[in-house]
C-alpha cells in the first residue's frame, strides 16, 4: 500500500543515490567542489525532490507526471555527470559502473510509473 511518496520504490532509490553521489562529491579536489560536484549533488537530489513535490500533487494525475519527467530529466543529466567524473578520473571505473547502473535502473522506474501512474 502506497500512504507516501516514501513507500515508492523509485523514490528510495533516488534517495540513496543522491546521499551516494553526495559522499562522493566531499572526496573531489576542493577546485571542483563548487562547480561539477555542485552541479551533480543538484541533478542527484532533484530527483527524489520532485517525486516527492508530485506525489504531493497526486491528485492531478497531469501535475505528477509533469514532476516525474522533471525526475527523468535530472536523471539524464546526472548520467552525464557520471560519464565526466569518470573521463576526469574523478571516480573508479568499478564506482562509475555502479553509479551508471542505479541510473539506468532509476531511470527505467521512472519511465514505467510515467506509463503506469492512475489517479484513483
């Protein structure tokens, strides 16, 4: 039973994903603190901010989904990101790779709840 945007499976997993990232970011050179890290921590809580922010708005079926493609498009942009921490050697290729593989799996949550979300 779903009472709050915190029982959606998709909203769990953004959430760890954007405390991940933002560990992650507190390890960069301090030159880059304020610009990619910042930049990337923005993208990665976006996500959970706008489940969230939509599920508040559940009622309107056209509103929540407004907010899940907000959620889906921090989503690519965080793919980016992932791909330049790791052509900057900001991050392991074993670190890249389970990053890249939470956002596709985000990603394709958030495509299906897109498709299957109902307003009852």
């Amino acid at each position: 039973m779903i009472r709050s945007y915190r029982d959606l499976e998709v909203y769990k997993r953004s959430y760890r994903l954007s405390l991940e990232i933002h560990r992650i970011t507190l390890t960069l050179p301090s030159f880059e603190r304020y610009e990619l890290a910042s930049q990337i921590r923005r993208a990665a809580v976006s996500i959970p901010l706008n489940i969230a922010e939509g599920y508040g708005r559940k009622n309107s079926e056209a509103e929540f989904k407004h907010f899940l493609r907000n959620s889906l498009g921090s989503c690519n942009e965080l793919h980016v990101l992932i791909d330049m921490f790791r052509d900057l050697g900001y991050v392991a290729e074993d670190v890249y790779e389970k990053l890249n593989k939470e956002c596709d799996v985000l990603g394709r949550q958030l495509n299906k709840l897109l498709r299957t979300w109902q307003t009852f």
